[in-house]
C-alpha cells in the first residue's frame, strides 16, 4: 500500500521487491493511493495487479477511504505491508481486518520544517500510532530509525533492511559508456560527473551547481550530466541556477530516461548532492554496481553505503562538493576505477537484491505465522 507510482527511489524499491518475491510463497498486490503513475505498468507487467484509488496528493478523500475499506474486505491479505508515510497511515486504518500490518519508511526526519504541512501531521500521528497498529517498523536505513525513534516512534518494532541493487542489470559496460557519450557528444577525454535523480529541493541541486561551478574554473574538460523527473530544459528554476552558475552548456540536461543503468556506466564519477529526506539512495548504489566511485553528502545512511569506496562531504556545502570531486580527478583515471571496482563489490557483499529480498521474505513469513493467517 502506497502513496503513488511515480519514479522514485521508494516506488523503484518496490518494483525491485515484487520482482524478485518467491511467487511460489508469495502473491502480492499493489494499492496505490493516488495513481498508477510510471512505476504501475511496470509492476502489472509482472503479472502483479495493482489497484488505485484516485485521491490528490495531499488531498486524502473519503471516497477514496471508503474503496480502500472495500477492496481489503475482498482481497482478504494475510499481511498489509505500508510503504512511505502515507501509505502506513492508510495501511493502518485497515487494521481491523485482522491482517498483520507492517510499516515502511522510506526516509531519513532532520525536522518537519521541509515537509509539507499535511506530511507533518501525517509524521506526529505517525509516532502516536506506532505503539499500536504496526507488528512491525521497517526501514531501509539506520539513520532514519534512530531519527524516527528519536521522534517517539516505537523502538521496540523497529527493523532494518537496506535497499537493493540488481548487479546484473547495473554492471560496469564499457560499450554503454562509449554509446551515451557519442549520443552526447562526449570524447572519452572528458570526465562526466553525474547526479541522478528528481527535480526537488532535498536533492539540492542548486548545492551541485555551484560546486560544480567551482570545479569548472579549474578543470574545463568536466561536464556535469543531471537526469531525472523535471530536471530538463522546460524547467525554468533549474535553468535560471545554471544561468547563475556560468556553465552553459558543460551542464546536460537529459530529464528523464529509463536507460539508468547506461548512464551510470558512462560517468567518471557519480553523485549525491542532497540536502535532506535521503533514507538509503538508491542512487548510490546503482552507480556503484556500475563501478563507479561516489562522492556523496553525508544524508541517511549515504556515507555507510559508500564506506571507504569515495567520498562523503557535509550537506549543502558545495566547496567540499567540489574539492571532493578534484580530489578523485587527481587520482587519475585508473586509481578512480580501482575504486569502482571497490564499490561494485561492496554492494555486491552488502546489498545484493536476492539478499534483501530474502529479508523481507523471512520478515513477512514470521509475522504471518505468528499472527496465524
């Protein structure tokens, strides 16, 4: 039970999740609470239903409640997983059914002044509910467990299990790396530093520009790939910062593609500019299962996903951000893919989708054992 289908790395998880579930043990459906968005059809591809709702962002109805109440006395399920805040709450007031509801957090809490206002009621009901209605509290970084905990979320159901990564799919590609860079323009002189990710402000991509602006006084042969959900030419904030930052056309604008896994394999080096509200990103790990080292703000879990493997710099400050990304210039190019090399093993160790799936598995098989369903 979700909010919405957008792409996300949340909703992205959950594909990830209902593509590898045991089929055998498992048949799962998705209720999302708005729309089917990009990430439904892809989903029902895998011969998984997925219901929606129809409500506004931020505009909860009881039309839509009303369905919902509907739909779980004729799906019956033996567990309700929540996924993201919203999508707990809704899973929550099913819990009349008998079903065994757990909860998924999908973000780090640095404080509620960034949410929007109906998220921080949704965040402090939150915390009053968890002693109650969830069996368990699941969430994808340890960060945001203690940040939640700290908030007054119920310590004694809480869990972790971190996002994870198809190493088959995201995989060093030498040939993607010399596709994306002739569709760019791009000689394979040129070092491509990238960030991935939605248009939003937590993904802070003013803090990137500007210390991408900084970098580019020393070295003009860098070019600066963004992608992503509104990050494109239609996006007026965005052109007017990189208006500001002087860098014209060093920054490509590529919006958003499903040939992820390509562009990661294309970069010199990947990055993580945010600000804020990062639990686990996934985009770390889909450049690191590419081999590419990260340099990452020290948001959510960011810092031990990269570990020892790149760099890890304070958040909005963007004279690290770039002295950060000089430092693996200076490395030179085979040091840097030493390090490559080291991050897509640690995820590989760390974070492999079969291994993270299997925890939800055992997780959900133990719940509904114990809640005899």
């Amino acid at each position: 039970m979700i909010t919405g289908l957008s792409t996300g790395g949340a909703e992205m998880m959950l594909l990830k999740l209902c593509s590898k579930l045991d089929r055998c043990r498992f048949t799962p459906t998705v209720i999302s609470l708005s729309d089917k968005g990009m990430i439904g059809p892809r989903i029902e591809a895998l011969g998984i239903t997925v219901f929606t709702l129809g409500m506004r962002p931020n505009y909860p109805s009881l039309t839509g409640w009303l369905r919902l109440g509907k739909l779980i006395s004729i799906l019956r399920p033996n567990l309700i997983q929540g996924w993201m805040y919203h999508g707990n709450l809704a899973a929550s007031l099913t819990a009349g059914s008998g079903s065994p509801v757990v909860w998924g957090i999908r973000q780090s809490l640095y404080g509620l002044e960034k949410e929007r206002v109906l998220t921080r009621w949704v965040i402090r009901l939150g915390a009053v509910m968890s002693r109650r209605y969830p069996r368990a509290i699941l969430y994808n970084s340890r960060t945001s467990a203690q940040q939640h905990e700290a908030f007054g979320f119920d310590t004694s159901r809480s869990c972790n299990i971190p996002n994870g990564f198809d190493t088959e799919v995201f995989h060093p590609d030498e040939y993607a790396r010399i596709s994306v860079r002739q569709e760019l323009g791009l000689g394979d002189n040129i070092v491509l530093i990238g960030l991935i990710g939605r248009y939003h402000p937590m993904k802070d991509h003013r803090n990137f520009l500007n210390a991408a602006a900084l970098l580019g006084k020393e070295f003009p042969d860098v070019r600066f790939l963004l992608a992503g959900g509104g990050v494109d030419a239609k996006n007026s904030a965005l052109g007017a910062m990189i208006a500001e930052s002087g860098l014209g056309d060093r920054v490509l604008l590529l919006g958003e593609r499903k040939d992820i896994p390509q562009l990661n394999a294309a970069l010199d080096i990947a990055s993580s500019a945010s600000a804020w509200g990062e639990g686990f990103a996934n985009v770390i790990g889909e450049a690191m299962s590419c081999g590419v080292p990260c340099v990452v703000t020290d948001v959510g879990d960011s810092a031990w996903i990269v570990g020892n493997t790149g760099k890890v710099v304070p958040r909005s400050d963007p004279v690290a951000l770039a002295m950060a990304w000089k430092s693996l210039i200076m490395l030179g190019r085979d040091e840097c893919q030493a390090l490559g090399i080291l991050a897509r093993q640690r995820v590989i160790e760390k974070f492999s989708l079969e291994s993270v799936v299997k925890q939800y598995e055992d997780l959900y098989e133990g719940l509904i054992a114990r809640a005899g369903m």
